[in-house]
C-alpha cells in the first residue's frame, strides 16, 4: 500500500535535483523494485569517516544532499 504523506515523485525528484550540476541515469521502476524488495526506502551511502581529520568544508555539500534524501524518506507528521 502507498502511503499518502509523501509527496509526489516528480516533487521529490525535483528537490534532489535543486542545486545539482548533473546527476547518474535514475533507476528504471523494475531496478527500483529490485532494491527496494527487503527495504523501506532505497540505500544511499557516502563513504567518509566522519571521525577522519581530513574532513572540511567541502563535504558539507554532499553531507546537504544526503540530508534531502533523509528529509524526503521521512513522511512530514500530520
């Protein structure tokens, strides 16, 4: 069943583009289903140990992003 408190597709694909210079090919619905079968919500991961000394104000860019895609797998309360 799909749950109503999420915004449309097309609303949740246009903010993860806001503010991108390009992005890889999205997943066709087939591909989508095939990563989403044991999950919620599609697995995004960004490789850096946040504990590393080499951390800067460069990955606060990516560290952005990853938080739009944590904003729109959590359904706004009602």
């Amino acid at each position: 069943m799909i749950n109503s408190n999420f915004k449309p597709v097309a609303e949740q694909l246009a903010y993860l583009k806001k503010g991108i210079a390009e992005s890889s090919p999205m997943p066709t619905d087939r591909q989508a289903g095939k990563i989403t079968k044991d999950r919620q919500t599609p697995p995004v991961y960004l490789g850096v140990d946040p504990t590393a000394p080499d951390i800067h104000l460069g990955h606060t860019v990516v560290l952005r992003k990853l938080k739009h895609f944590q904003d729109l797998a959590t359904p706004p309360s009602s």
